[in-house]
C-alpha cells in the first residue's frame, strides 16, 4: 500500500512540473474585438496545456481599436511588461489580425522582452489593400482605389486602418504618409531600425497563419508577408524586397529555421480564434 502510494506521489507530481513548465500565453485582439471574443482560445488552451497562465488583455476595445497604433502598441507594452518580468523562461504571444502589427510594434521596441513563439494570428503584416465589410463601415464613401485620399494624410494616420493600408498603386505616397506599417518595415528612414531589428529577433519563433478563404485580410497572403505589386499580382514573402534584404529580420528568421507558415482553407476571418482544428493544427505545437 506504502509503496503504491509513493508511486501515485510521483505520477501527480510529474503532472505538476508539467503544467508549470508551460509559459504564459498572451493574447492580443484584432479591430473591434473585446477580451471575451476569445473564450473559446483560452479554453483550447487551457485542455491541451493544463495550468497554463493565459492573459487576454482587456484593452482598446471595439471603437477603441481605432486609435493610432502606437498607442495602442505603448499601452499593451505596458500591461504585458509585468507579465513578462514574473516569466523566467519567457512568454508566448498569440496576436489576432491588427493585434498582429500591434504584437510588432511591441517586439520592435521592447529590448529586454522574453517572448518566445510570437504567433501571428491572420494578421495583415505586410498591409492592407481590399474593399472589405470593415472598410464599407469605417468609409462608406470610399472604395480601395480611392481610400489613400484619407488615409495618407495626417488626419488618417490617426485611425488604426489608416496605419497599415497599403496602396500598390501608390507606393511613395505610402512609403512617405505610414506612420506605423512603413516605419516598421524599415521601409521609411528610422534612425532606429538597427535596434529594432534586434529586439524584434529576440523571439525563438514565428508563426504566421491565415488562409485563402479569410475574406478580410487582404490579399489574405499578407498575413504571411506577401502583398499586392502594380499590377495587383500577389508576390509572396520569399520575393518581397523587405525578406531579400532582410531589413527587419525576417530573412534571419527563416535562415535559423524559426519562421513557419500556416496556412488553412476554409476558415473565414472572425472564426480563426474559435477554430479548434487550426489551432490543433497551428497554434498548440508552439506554446510548449
């Protein structure tokens, strides 16, 4: 009897040294989501990683969303920063759409941050250029070809959509007007760059997942840094001028085996946090 509890002892507290190795999960929403749009991620969580600490921050939250992105980038910095301080083998992000540029943003400029997988959630990394739902609610007189009036203006660049639609069409006036998407990019001058490339390769891994049938993200390809050229042909990450030159770390990522894609048909843009087979498929592998 002694010696099978002694072995029951052992079984239970090798289930807890599991649970306690797994690292915080933090997720960050996309435009006009709350924290409570993600229950169903955290529960997916929490089955497959017992005891896991999960944080969905509660911050700009629908209309709120819209505001400028760095500031939304220094307030969740902020929230996360004690979070990250109280993890000492680090942290893992789960960032949903604009959370994912947002997610950027904070890698880019935080020097000591500790996250490990930086998970890309159908996020529009290389910009946005399509007349979506949101685009028809946020600027009802406006259709893609003509959004850049607004959007390339000081006025625009105070709305988060502004800060990462990108115009093939009118690449200068992107290039000279973004004052988010560009200058993250290092397409734009940024005294800078050096710097935040270095913190943004602090991260062991990313992971870009979206799909063809999203519906929003568009052309869905961004949220694996491929985008639109001139002639609206999609050229995907591999040949886009910011991986050639690795002018932001991507190219290193890929050169140590720590970017992975993602993709999945089927799966419509509001859906990819409650899917559980994506994130049996994308996401669960990652957060070990």
């Amino acid at each position: 009897m002694m010696k099978g509890a002694c072995v029951w002892s052992l079984v239970t507290v090798c289930v807890l040294c599991v649970c306690v190795a797994y690292k915080p999960v933090i997720i960050i929403h996309g435009l006009f989501d709350t924290s409570a749009d993600f229950i169903n991620l955290h529960r997916f969580i929490n089955l497959s990683h017992p005891g896991t600490n999960v944080t969905v921050l509660d911050l700009f939250d629908r209309s709120a969303s819209l505001q400028p992105l760095w500031k939304q980038v220094e307030g969740f910095k902020e929230a996360i920063y004690p979070i990250m301080q109280h993890a000492a083998d680090g942290v893992h992000l789960i960032c949903y759409s604009q959370g994912g540029l947002v997610c950027r943003g904070i890698l880019s400029t935080l020097p000591d941050h500790n996250v490990h997988s930086f998970i890309s959630l159908s996020a529009p990394q290389a910009g946005q250029y399509g007349d979506t739902d949101y685009l028809k609610y946020l600027f009802p007189q406006f259709v893609k070809s003509n959004l850049y009036h607004v959007c390339y203006t000081a006025v625009g660049q105070k709305i988060s959509i502004c800060n990462y639609w990108n115009d093939p069409h009118h690449r200068d006036m992107y290039i000279n007007s973004s004052d988010y998407l560009a200058i993250l990019n290092n397409e734009k001058e940024n005294p800078n760059s050096t710097a935040w490339k270095q913190n943004f390769l602090r991260i062991k891994k990313l992971v870009l997942i979206g799909g063809a049938d999203d519906g929003v993200i568009t052309p869905w390809q961004s949220s694996q840094f491929g985008f639109y050229d001139e002639n609206e042909t999609v050229v995907e990450m591999k040949n886009q001028k910011v991986f050639l030159t690795d002018i932001f770390g991507l190219k290193t990522l890929y050169a140590r085996g720590d970017l992975a894609l993602c993709s999945m048909a089927g799966v419509a843009h509001v859906f990819w946090h409650s899917n559980e087979t994506v994130y049996k498929t994308c996401i669960e592998k990652w957060l070990t």
